[in-house]
C-alpha cells in the first residue's frame, strides 16, 4: 500500500512539472507579445518611439527635422521676411527674430509711461556693435493706418521716437540693415480683439460696412418747443358786461368764421342800440324839415334862414346815425336783433379751434374779460432758442428740419424772424420757423429739436453713424480683421446724423461693424470682466 502510494505521488509530480513548463512558456509569449503591441502604438511613424526615447537621439537629428518643416513654412513669404513663430523671448524680454547668425530682439516697452518700440541686435549670440547696423520699423494697422517709427540709440540698443499707440493690434514691419544685407522681421499683436466667427457674425445682426467718400450735410441741432401761430390766434372778449344766457361752444370744438360761440345780455348794448334808434328817427324828422323848408324857400315864402337851418339839422342828424353805427360796430354789435335789444352774440374771429373757454350759462362777465382762445392749428410756430455764437448761422429764409423728441416725426420749416436782442438770463435769441401743421400734429408745448444746415462738404472717409462706439473713454470704430473685430480709436468730424467724417484713424475702404456695433462692444466688455476676473 505504501509502495502504491509513492508511484502515484512521482506521476503526479511530473505531471504538474510539465504542466508548469508549458505554463511558463505561454506566460514568455503573451508578455513579449505585450510589449510588442506597446512599442508599436508609441512609435510616431518616424522610427522615433515614445519621448523618453527620443532622449536617446542626438539634439541636431531632433532640430534638423523641426527646421526643415519650418523652412518649408517660409516658402510662402518674399526673401529677407520672416515672421515670428513662436513666443521667443530674448535676455530683454522681447521676442526674437533669426535669420542666419543675425538675430534681432523686439520689445514693446513702456518704460517712461509711453508705449514706444525697442530693439537689439545679436551676431551670433553676441550683441552687435550699434555703429555696424540700422534699423526702421513701420507700424500698419487693420484700418490700414500705417506710421513710420524712427529710432535713436539707448541702453544698448534702439528705441523708437515716436509712441504706438493703443490698441496694440498692428502688424510691425522691422528692417534691419548691416552693410549690404537688409532683413525684414514681422511681429504681429491682436491685444483687445474680439473673436467672432463669421456665422456669430450674422446670428447677431452685425452689418459690415466700408469707410468710403460722402457729402455730408453739417447740421446745427438748436432746441426748441412749438407755439401758437400768434398771428392766427385770438382772445374774444365780450366788450360789454353782461350775464351769459347761452354758451355754443365747447372747449377742443373746431368753429368757422363768424359762428356764434355765447350770447349774452348786457344792459349797455341796450342802450347802444336805442341810441342808433332814435338818431335815426331824428333824421327822419330832419330830412322831412329840410325837404319843406327847402320847397317853401324855392317857392319863396320863407326865410332862405330857414332853409339853412333845417339843412344844418339834417346834417347833424346824418352823423348822430354814423357816429351810433360805429359804436355798435366798435362794441361788436349788429344794428338790430330779433331777440331783443340787449342781446349780445360772441362770433368767431376766424376758423379754429376752441383752445380755451372761460364762461358758463348764467355767469356775469366783464367787457374786458378774455372768455374764449381761438387758434388756427392750421400753422405753427417753432420758437428756438439761439445762442449767441450760433447765430451768424441761423438766417431769415432758412430752410430748417423740425424733429419732434417725443415720437419719430419731421417736418421742413421757414426760419421767419430772428430776434435782435439776447436774454440777459438765458444768453440766447429768439428765433422763429412757421411750420405747416395740416393734420394737427404739431401740438404746442411739444420740445423739438432743430436741424439748421450750416455746411455742405464732400468728404473722403465717412462711416455710418451707428458704427461710433465710446471704448475707455475713447470714440471708437470696430474693425473687421480675421476672425473677428479690433477696436480702432478714430477722430471724428462733421455729421449729418446718417454719416459721420473721420478725421485721423481710419482710411477709405476699411471694413468694419456698422449697424449692431454695441453687440462687439458687450462682447468686449465680457472679455474685459472675464480677464479682470
């Protein structure tokens, strides 16, 4: 039994000795096949394997495949121009340009407080002596504004005479010439832009327009408020004291010429016409005295004193009818009325409107009492006031645009008087434009402004002038570069409210954001927060 049991216990221990043989075996060839998997996904198609390989490699065979491709880069450009490609920097701090053994450091400095250009040379690593080069630079914005830097010699180098100015988004064209050579650096800045691509570009209904020539209209905006056509506007007063009896017309109600407004009884009317009465009934008597007194005397049987005297009477009463005629006149009062004697009828002077209306039925009025405002809307006033330096440009026959503040409306005018004394509060003249109100817009009180055309002129560069933005206190135009906008200080000039003149900053043919420039500037103010915060 024992003997039995050693037998089997040697099979099995050969048997699990064979078993980890092969085991063994297939663990070696899974783990080099591993490994083999492993070098293959690290390798970058070039013999190189992962970076820590790459160690292994000489640095000339690292760089030599680097300058090859960025040769192959610069074939686009002229000869001597080489752009920079990546954010070298030198023992200055500034970017670094090379060509050959020539290596030239830029540097936009603000020592001193203003942004000016600096530069330095090396030979070979070796700063080269000042005396053996030169330098220039020109600075050529997106506007297509271009300035010439000058330099002078400091602190072993060159820095420009003149500052560049912000925003310092420009392409700087260096040259740098020793001897016969001349090389030609490039470096680029987009400080301050905004990145919008072109289809951002239209989902916000930004418009791009172009700078171009315009003849622009320089217009003087002067306040103003429209007013009663005084002229056309009348206060009825009554000129007789009475009691109301009846009131026909009511205050906003559009009257015609002679129509009744209130009738009212006045005891002096009465007596007015009484007095006509009875001086025409004298002069009844008296042309019936003259005309017997006249026979008898042809006929001789009376005195020619009598005749005299009844032709002297006869005249004296034909004035005492005229002279009671013209009282009635005066008092507004027709000769007879079939109400009676003291009836007194209020009429419109003209066609109106009722703008104001002071009576009521059974009310005692005054004679001299202004009861009624009558007022042809049909044309208006624009009072304006003028200060005084403007007004050699404000002239009698001018013609003149009113635009209402309160709603969008506009209208052309006559400038009708200008007045010949300056208010010694206010320090302005009164001038005056008749304005054309047929459908009653025009409602005095409104504040107006008003448009005085002072100039005509072509211009060579003018913008829309929705496209003027105010950045950091500066007046501004939104360039369109690549990929997006730049900020572009300009100076502005003459305007006619739809084009504006630029004066320095921009140049005919520059494209920029017309219509929905503030949408640039928010998202030049979110940049701003988002680089502050």
């Amino acid at each position: 039994m024992n003997l039995f049991q050693s037998r089997i216990s040697k099979k099995h221990l050969i048997a699990m000795a064979v078993v980890m043989a092969v085991g063994a075996a297939a663990g070696t060839v899974i783990l080099q096949g591993g490994k083999t998997k492993a070098a293959a996904a690290a390798d970058d198609g070039h013999g190189h394997g992962t970076h820590a390989e790459a160690k292994g490699h000489s640095d000339p065979e690292h760089h030599a495949e680097t300058a090859s491709k960025d040769h192959e880069d610069e074939k686009g450009h002229a000869d001597g121009e080489h752009h920079e490609k990546s954010p070298s920097q030198g023992a200055h701090g500034g970017q670094l340009f090379k060509e050959g053994d020539l290596t030239l450091e830029a540097l936009l400095s603000e020592d001193g407080g203003e942004p000016r250009l600096r530069l330095w040379l090396l030979d070979k690593d070796q700063p080269l002596a000042l005396s053996a080069a030169t330098v220039a630079a020109t600075v050529v914005r997106p506007s297509g504004e271009k300035q010439a830097l000058s330099f002078v010699q400091d602190k072993g180098g060159w820095v420009s005479r003149e500052v560049v100015e912000e925003p310092h988004a420009f392409d700087i064209e260096m040259v740098a010439r020793r001897g016969k050579d001349s090389l030609k650096f490039v470096m680029s800045k987009e400080e301050g832009k905004v990145e919008l691509t072109d289809a951002q570009i239209q989902a916000a209904a930004i418009s791009i327009d172009t700078a171009s020539a315009a003849t622009i209209q320089s217009a003087l905006v002067l306040p103003g408020e429209i007013r009663l056509n005084e002229d056309r506007t009348s206060h009825v007063v009554p000129r007789l004291a009475g009691v109301v009896e009846h009131v026909n017309a009511n205050l906003g109600q559009v009257v015609k010429k002679g129509q009744i407004l209130a009738t009212l009884a006045s005891p002096t009317a009465s007596e007015q016409r009484s007095e006509l009465q009875t001086a025409r009934k004298r002069l009844a008597l008296a042309q019936t005295t003259y005309d017997r007194e006249k026979k008898l005397w042809e006929q001789k049987v009376s005195a020619e004193q009598d005749y005299l005297q009844a032709q002297q009477a006869l005249n004296e009463s034909e004035v005492a009818v005229a002279n009671a005629h013209q009282k009635l006149s005066a008092l507004g009062l027709s000769t007879a009325s079939g109400a009676g004697l003291n009836r007194l009828e209020l009429r419109a002077p003209f066609d109106g409107i009722v703008i104001e209306k002071h009576l009521s039925q059974g009310e005692s009025v005054k004679e001299d009492a202004a009861v009624f405002t009558i007022s042809d809307l049909g044309q208006v006033w624009a009072e304006i006031n003028v200060p005084a330096k403007d007004l050699p440009q404000v002239r009698v026959g001018e013609k003149v645009t009113i635009k209402a503040t309160a709603f969008d409306a506009s209208a052309t005018g006559t400038v009708a008087f200008v007045g010949a004394l300056i208010g010694e509060q206010t320090r302005t003249a009164k001038a005056r434009v008749v304005l054309a109100n047929p459908k009653g817009a025009w409602r005095p009180g409104l504040f107006v402004n008003v448009d005085v055309v002072s100039d005509v002129a072509s211009v060579p560069v003018t913008i829309a002038a929705d496209a003027v933005q105010t950045v950091g206190e500066k007046t501004a135009v939104f360039v369109k570069v690549q990929g997006g906008f730049i900020a572009q200080p300009v100076q502005l000039g003459r305007s006619d409210g739809k084009r504006v003149e630029v004066l320095q900053g921009l140049q005919a043919g520059t494209r920029y954001a017309a219509a929905g420039s503030f949408v640039v500037k928010s998202e030049l103010g979110k940049a701003s927060a988002e680089h502050a915060h």
